[in-house]
C-alpha cells in the first residue's frame, strides 16, 4: 500500500540539507511525498522539539488522521525518535508499517475575548498565562465550581507529556500520558495573611476542566500556547480541558516514556549507581 509523507523542517542550514538528502532517498521508493494540500500517512519534523510542536500547529487540522516523526538535527529530544544519520531506518520504517502508533493527549483551549467572541486551539505541551508587570488576578473555577482567587506571575496548564516543560521548572509533577490529565501550576503565587492560594499543583482528569476568570488589565497580559506567544490579547476567560483529539506518534521505533524522562533530565550513567552497565534501561520498561 502507497504511503504519503508530508516533510516539515526549520530553517537552519543543516536542517534544510538533511531534508533535500530526504527526499532524495524517499524519491527513490514508492512513497509519495505530499503537500499541505493532501492528507499525508506521516509528518516527518526535521529540526527540535520546537519544530515538532510548528508541525503539530500547522497541520493539526490532520491530527486525527496522521502519524508524527521527529528527526533531530542536534541531540535528541523529547519528541524525537531518530537522529540525522538514520534516514534510511526512517524510510524502511514507513515502507514496512501497518499502522502502529502510539498516542499522547492534547490540551483544549477555548479562550472568551472582551468582545465575547471566541477563540479555540489545542496545545500539545501546554498553555500559560501570565502578567507583564505587576500582580496577575484570575479567579480559578474546577468545572462549575469556584475554587481560589489566584495573585502572581501567572498560571500554566499542561499536558502530560506537557507536564515534563513549563510545569517541571515551576515544580509540578511529571505525569505518564497513559493517565488522561491536566495539571495546573502556579507561578509565584502570593501567599500571606491576606491572600492565600493552594500553592500547589492540581492534577484534574478528564471529565473535569479548568475556567480562570482574568479580572486584571487585559494590556498586561501575555497568552502562550507551547511555542506560540500573544501579548496583549483581550481575553477574559479561558476553559481547559483534555481534547477529544489525540496527538499520534509512528511506533516502529518509540521511546518509553520513562526513557525520554531519564535522557532529557538526568542521563543514562544512572545505571551505574544500580550496579548495571552505563546505558542499561531495562528496569524501566
């Protein structure tokens, strides 16, 4: 069966080589390399983790009916299953799959501007909002119900895979994206005689949402969506919740999620302290 590939790159120098030796290669099976016009069985992001996530926002209109590579141009990320010198494994991968992927989910982000008009997206990793200058107020509501008035920086809602970004540096938890959650994390709340937030991170599941209710000046604010940014947008509310859309990876070869948690953040000598040789990971699968 005839597979598509559409191909999606950054623009460094080396990104852009390796995505003409690509297509060389791929021209010399019977895959058929697309445009954004057409449906593609894959989308193959050459670049970071930062291409990753462009290639989802550009093409997740295909969300539902494509399946993700990352190639990395420099060391491997968190989205990336190969490196620029396995192009040949890559192509053999999509000639010889069957449809095996896995799976991870998306955040729904439904934003209520001043106007009372709307503004939907959906987010891989995560959503923020935040403050310029000053205190950020934003009452935050768990479905229908009030929960706390929120004084800081400002608030970051995150996905699973999510979860190991924005939401780990500001110390939330790391969650498995097995498990149908969102996290909402605070950025320096302000805690004291007068104000009191739960100063903690909430992990909701997905028959319930996040509403926060922005009730400071609408020009302080900046809006995030994984690596997209808005300043000044005039939204006054936004709900959050997990998407019925769900983000798929081609699993020919693909990295236990542990094992990325492990690379990214702490580094393969760990097995040595278990008295097992540097780069077994065996007790983590």
């Amino acid at each position: 069966m005839e597979k598509n590939v559409l191909i999606y790159s950054n623009n460094n120098p080396q990104s852009l080589k390796l995505k003409e030796e690509l297509i060389t290669k791929i021209k010399a099976t019977d895959i058929r390399i697309v445009d954004e016009n057409e449906a593609p069985d894959f989308i193959i992001s050459i670049g970071g983790d930062g291409t990753l996530l462009s290639a989802f926002h550009e093409f997740k209109h295909y969300v539902n009916s494509t399946r993700f590579i990352g190639i990395h141009t420099g060391h491997l990320g968190f989205y990336a299953d190969w490196q620029n010198f396995e192009l040949d494994e890559v192509i053999e991968g999509i000639r010889q799959s069957k449809g095996e992927s896995v799976s991870y989910p998306l955040l729904k982000v439904e934003m209520t501007l001043t106007d009372n008009s709307t503004k939907n997206d959906l987010a891989l990793n995560e959503f923020s909002v935040r403050s310029f200058k000053g205190t950020m107020v934003c009452e935050v509501y768990i479905k229908e119900h009030f929960f706390e008035t929120f004084r800081g920086d400002g608030i970051c809602i995150s996905t699973p895979t999510g979860s190991t970004g924005l939401n780990k540096a500001l110390g939330g938890a790391v969650i498995h994206p097995r498990l149908d959650a969102i996290q909402l994390t605070e950025m320096a709340s302000v805690n004291n005689r007068v104000y009191r937030t739960l100063s903690s991170s909430m992990i909701i599941p997905r028959d319930e949402w996040f509403v926060l209710h922005l009730t400071d000046e609408e020009d302080d604010r900046s809006i995030s969506i994984d690596n997209m940014s808005f300043n000044h947008m005039p939204v006054k509310m936004i709900r959050l919740q997990l998407a019925a859309e769900r983000i798929r990876f081609a699993s020919f070869r693909h990295m236990h999620f542990w094992d990325r948690v492990e690379n990214s953040f702490i580094g393969r000598k760990q097995g040595r302290l278990q008295g097992q040789p540097s780069g077994s990971m065996n007790y983590l699968k």
